[in-house]
C-alpha cells in the first residue's frame, strides 16, 4: 500500500499510534465536506472531475460563506479580517 501511494505522489499521514489529536482539525473538515456535499447530494458515483470540483468549490464555501459559531457566527475570512 505505502509503494502504491508514493508511486502516485501521495503524502501519507503517519502519526503515531494513539494521537487523535494530530488530525483532528482535517478530519474535522472532511466529515463536513462529505456530510455537506457528497451524502446530503447523495452521490455514489463519481469522477475525478467531480470530486475536485466538488472539493474546491466546498473549500471556497467553507471559508468565504459557510458560517461558523466558534467565530463569532461569521465565515472564516471574515472573522480573520476583523482581527485585521
């Protein structure tokens, strides 16, 4: 598995065993993309394609418009432009 996905250029995450708390942020965001795009659309097949526009135009949302209680109910541009 770890020769296959160095072959395509993938970087793994490899924390140590029992440290949740390393990816807790990115998992974090991919269970709202997955909840928020793929199972509320209910889309079970898909290409490439679709998957990274799906991802890139999830990413501009998440960050420009989606908005979020832990920041003062406003998107995360926003918030950080008031700390500006």
């Amino acid at each position: 598995y770890q020769i296959d996905v160095k072959t395509k250029g993938i970087t793994m995450c490899m924390s140590r065993k029992g440290t949740h708390a390393d990816n807790a942020s990115i998992e974090s965001f991919h269970s709202s993309l997955k909840s928020e795009t793929f199972y509320l659309n209910s889309i079970n097949r898909t290409t490439t394609a679709i998957v990274e526009r799906t991802v890139k135009e999830y990413i501009y949302y998440y960050n420009n418009i989606r908005i979020q209680t832990k920041l003062n109910s406003q998107s995360p541009i926003s918030y950080r432009q008031l700390a500006v």
